[in-house]
C-alpha cells in the first residue's frame, strides 16, 4: 500500500496518493480525492486531542482527479482526467479536458483553489463556508509536493 496524504480543511480533506487501477487495462499514478471530513472526538476526549474522519468515496466522495498512465503497454498513454459527478455513491464518468492533459500540476492547483466554489457547484455549500481559503493557499505547496510524490511508485 502507498502513502496517503491527507490534507483537511474544514469539513473536507484532499487525499493524494499513488494508485494502480486494474481493469482490461492497468493504468498508474496520481490519485487525488476531495472528500468530506467530520470531527472525531474519540473516546478518550480531551482538548487538543480531536481528529477527523476521511469518509469513503461511497459517502463522502465530492471530486476525483487520476493523473494516470497506462502502464501495461509498450506505449505508455497519458490518462489525466477528472471525475465531476460522483453519482450513486461512485465516482461517476471520466471526463477528459485539454487544459489538464496539456499542464496537469498547474490545471489541478488552480481547480483546489478555487474549492469553495466547486463545493458550492455541487451543491455543498455548508463544506464551501468551512474552508478557510488563505490556509488553503498556504498548503497548495504542500499538496503540489504530495502530488508530484504520487505520480510514480
């Protein structure tokens, strides 16, 4: 299994990780996932003790970006796009777009930023108002750097 980064900000984290998806054809790379987040207490609770629970993509999955490669080929094929209509507690269909396939690491940091606006397109306002936009951009280089750690093995 790889590493996990994970990123919250108020109700909703970014995970990026590396990941291999098998089907009729293997594809690796990038996986980037904003999820919704909720505080965990524990059961232990004390103040400054606190966490957050990264639901699943079957409960919590907003928007997916694979920054993929097929890998099963003698001709590697680029395979960047994006998930924006998980539907059904999945993630929906691919959608392909020529701004993320020709500057990928620039396409995906201009859509995080823009988050609480993408939030409140899919109808999440209440996960829009949770984020805290200027310590969004303090960690955009931070998450740039977990991205570009995920693109290979």
């Amino acid at each position: 299994m790889s590493t996990i980064y994970a990123f919250i900000n108020g109700h909703v984290a970014i995970t990026v990780q590396y990941w291999v998806e098998r089907y009729e054809e293997v594809d690796a790379g990038a996986r980037i996932d904003v999820r919704r987040a909720e505080p965990y207490e524990g059961s232990h609770h004390r103040e400054g003790a606190e966490g957050h629970r990264v639901l699943p993509v079957g409960d919590g999955g907003i928007w997916r970006i694979d920054l993929s490669h097929r890998i099963d080929s003698e001709v590697p094929q680029q395979r960047y796009h994006h998930h924006p209509d998980f539907q059904d507690g999945d993630v929906g269909p691919r959608a392909f777009d020529e701004e993320l396939s020709a500057d990928p690491l620039d396409w995906t940091e201009r859509r995080l930023l823009e988050l609480p606006a993408l939030l409140t397109e899919k109808g999440h306002e209440d996960l829009a108002k949770s984020i805290d936009t200027e310590q969004l951009a303090r960690s955009m280089p931070l998450i740039r750097m977990a991205i570009e750690a995920s693109l290979k093995p």
